[in-house]
C-alpha cells in the first residue's frame, strides 16, 4: 500500500474529490452503519469514522469502475482505517483487492468460486471426517466460506484472532486464509461425534456460522494454523487442478436454442381463459391443469413460476401437442417486444423465429438435481422477458452442486430446497399452492421449479432459516 501511494501522489485527494457514481453510493451509505457499530469509530451516524470508511469505499468505484463495490470490501476497509488514515487504507485496500485476493470482489465472483473448490479439495487431506460430511449433505463450499475468505475472518473471528490473522495473512499472503479456513473446519466437524450433531445441511451450516468460541481463540487458533501440515507449493498445484476443471467446464458449443439433450425447448407462457386481458394461471391451476393432461400425452416439460406469473419450456418436437392439449383450457402466448402474441392451433411456425445473422449466443450450463440441460441467451423478440429473467436468476454451471444458485445479476446466493421427500405425483401437486402460500404471507421471495418429475422452490440463501422454519410450521400444521 506505501508503494502504491508513493507512485500516485494526489490520487486518493482527486478521487476523494469527484462526485462518485450515484449506483455505488447508495449502496455503500447502507452498508456503513452495518461495519462494527459497536466500535467508538463507526458507533455514530455520520461520525468520523463512517465519513472516511464512505470516502475509502467510494474512491475504490472511481478507482477501479469496472469492478465497482462489494459489500465484503467494507468491513476490510473498516480495519485498515482502524490502523491507518484514510489514503493509506485505501491504498491498502486496493493492494488486498488487486494482489492478496484479486478477483474476489467482481461481479461473477469467479475467484471465490474457484477457491472454494480448493479449500474442499485441501480439506479432503486435512480431516476426511469433514469432508466425508459436507460431501454426503452436499453443502458447498460456498455456503460456508464466502464471508470468511471475502472478509478475511473480520466478520468471524473475535477481534484478537482477527488481528493475528492478519498479521499473518499480509506477512505470508494468501495461504493464511485457506490455512484458517481449514482449522475451522476440521475442528467443527472433524470428529465422529461431532457430525453426529449435524444430521443435516441445515444443523451443518448453522454449526460453522456458530462456531466454538474455544477454536477461534487467539493462541489455540493461531497454533493450529501454523502447524497445520498444508504448504504454499500444495495450494498452488490445488489451484492449477481446479483451474484446469474450471476452465473444461466453459469449453461448451454455441448454439441456437435452448437444448435439453438433444431436444430443443421453446418458451410459452400459458394463461386462464380471460376474454382479451392476459393474466397469469396461478401455480395451483398450472400446476393441476397443465401438468397433469400433457403427463397424459407422455409430454414433458419445464415449468418456470414465481408466485405470479407462469411459463412453461416444451420441447419443439411437442409443441403441436401441447397446444392442442392445453387450447381448450388456456390461452397460449409468446412475447414479441413486450407484447403478448397469441399461439395458435393451426399455425405450424407460432411466430417463433430461426435467428439468421448476429453473434453466436452464449451457452450457460444449467443443472437441477436430476436433470442437465443448457441454456442461452435468445433473440429478445424469441425469449419472453421474465422467462430471460427467470433463467437468468436460475444461470449456474455444473462446476457448482445440484443444490446451489449464483445469481449472475445481483450476486445472491441461492439454495435449492427439495419439495417433500420424494417426487409428487400429478395428484399432489396442491403442495406447489402450501408452500408458495405461506412463503408469500412471509414475505419470502421464492420461485417454484418444476419438471416432469421433481418439484423444487428456490429461496435466497440469507433467507434458508426463516424459509425452512415457515415450511416447518406448514408441515406441522398440515400433520395436526
């Protein structure tokens, strides 16, 4: 950080001084508050503290554009100001953010990605107990590490760790945090009887957010990460194997349409009959008056919901069926520039056009827990909006387990949460409308997945306790 402040004098001061772009600043500005608001320098609104951790942040935007502003980057820089004045603390925010963990704070958060691969893989040496158990209740890494790796342990150590790890962590680099990561690991679920408490992913996640004071004390913690038996040189040829992997997983082929095998799939948004007004059918009526006539026909398809607004994926080869189906029950759309385009019985093409000329689209892989299948950026006038929206909400690789989600647009992380214990019948189906119902009186933000033969529900991951507690009372109320 010196260094780079000796090679830009006056840089942090003109940053400092222009005006910042106005997407960053309210964001950053509802974060402040939220960095140690019990320490003296950010306990006041508006104080000290908060005014330069705000100007720290917003230089960073100006800074580096491309990249923006991570919400993980404020509790770094709060501290660095903790130590430092403010053009030193970003100075050293932009060394940490460009050579100690480059890549961690960009939009796709690929770097994260990639090294949670490779704390799972080092874990398998450390403590096969562990990894054992995070293997079998596929939790991944990703669940547990983001905010540890992300922060540097600033928001999960007590404060005497945290300044031992960094310490640590500036003099040794990188390897610190996976060492760290590591020991917290093995001693929270490395042991027979302590994944014995852990029956599922729920009580596994919750005991790594909650972990033992005794291992995250400074002399015990630091003890371990020095002696723990992982060297710079095994990280390195960790990270080369999982690159390699990463890097096999993007090598798909352009495509046209969007693929299922060898079937290519077209988007529809199906509809009650409500004389010229389009509105949506509801999950229940989707779900009873869709599914169950095209099971009838040996036809399946993929149902895209949120609590409003339905659409269905049916393979090209179906489509005739599937109108003719579902015609005398509901109205058939396709959006063409925001408008709803009526499809019809006799039309064989149904206005959905062959794109002749512009780039090759892009190929997202996409996997739910039984089904692979590819996804890709359509014409706008070919793919309904919200349905682009949906896929994009649903845009992950294979590189991550089938219960995982990274929305590319906003970079929440997403859980997929099975329906029940088996999969419904067509019968059963009412189930879509109890679980949709109480989430939505929650005011959980969900979107309800639906194959042929798996039904799923996607919550946010921050939301995963209180989403798992609603449907819990729903359960017992239903058994009662």
């Amino acid at each position: 950080g010196k260094v780079k402040l000796q090679q830009n004098p006056g840089k942090f001061d003109e940053l400092d001084m222009s005006p910042g772009d106005p997407k960053w600043l309210d964001v950053i500005e509802r974060d402040l508050h939220r960095q140690f608001p019990f320490h003296e320098m950010f306990v006041s609104r508006g104080g000290h503290g908060q005014q330069d951790l705000f100007r720290v942040l917003k230089a960073y935007t100006l800074y580096r554009p491309e990249e923006g502003y991570c919400q993980a980057q404020a509790p770094i820089a709060a501290v660095l100001l903790m130590h430092m004045p403010a053009e030193q603390a970003f100075w050293c925010l932009v060394q940490i953010c460009e050579k100690y963990l480059p890549g961690y704070y960009s939009e796709k958060l690929e770097a994260i990605q990639l090294d949670g691969e490779i704390l799972f893989s080092l874990l398998q040496k450390v403590s096969p107990v562990a990894h054992k158990h995070l293997s079998r209740q596929k939790i991944d890494p990703l669940l547990y590490m983001t905010e540890w790796f992300m922060c540097a342990f600033s928001r999960t150590l007590p404060w005497s760790s945290v300044l031992r790890v960094w310490d640590m962590f500036f003099c040794e680099g990188v390897k610190i945090i996976f060492r760290v990561g590591l020991v917290l690991l093995k001693h929270a679920l490395g042991s027979p009887e302590k994944v014995k408490a852990c029956q599922g992913q729920y009580e596994t996640i919750e005991r790594l957010r909650s972990l033992s004071p005794k291992i995250m004390q400074e002399a015990f913690l630091v003890q371990e990460v020095v002696e723990l038996p992982v060297t710079e040189r095994q990280i390195e040829r960790e990270h080369l194997i999982q690159l390699r992997r990463w890097q096999e997983t993007r090598e798909l082929p352009p495509s046209e349409f969007l693929q299922v095998a060898e079937a290519t799939w077209l988007v529809l948004n199906v509809s009650s009959h409500s004389g010229a007004a389009v509105q949506a059918a509801g999950v229940t009526k989707i779900a009873r008056s869709v599914i169950a006539p095209l099971a009838e026909h040996h036809v399946s398809v993929l149902m895209l919901s949120t609590y409003q607004t339905d659409f269905i994926l049916v393979r090209e080869q179906d489509l005739s069926v599937v109108i003719h189906t579902l015609a005398q029950e509901f109205d058939i759309y396709r959006e063409v520039g925001g408008e709803p385009v009526p499809v019809t019985r006799d039309d064989s093409s149904n206005g959905f056009p062959r794109t002749q000329h512009g780039p090759s689209p892009t190929v997202h892989p996409i996997q739910s827990p039984q089904n692979r299948f590819c996804v890709l950026t359509l014409d706008p006038e070919t793919l309904p909006a919200i349905a682009t929206t949906l896929i994009d909400v649903l845009f992950y690789s294979h590189r991550f387990p089938s219960d995982l989600l990274l929305t590319s647009s906003s970079g929440e992380l997403w859980r997929m949460v099975r329906i029940g214990g088996q999969p419904l019948g067509f019968d059963e189906c009412g189930i879509v409308a109890q679980i949709a119902g109480p989430l939505a009186a929650a005011d959980i933000s969900a979107y309800y997945i639906s194959t042929f033969n798996f039904d799923h529900a996607l919550v946010p991951e921050d939301g995963i306790g209180s989403v798992i507690e609603v449907l819990q009372r729903r359960q017992e109320g239903l058994a009662s």
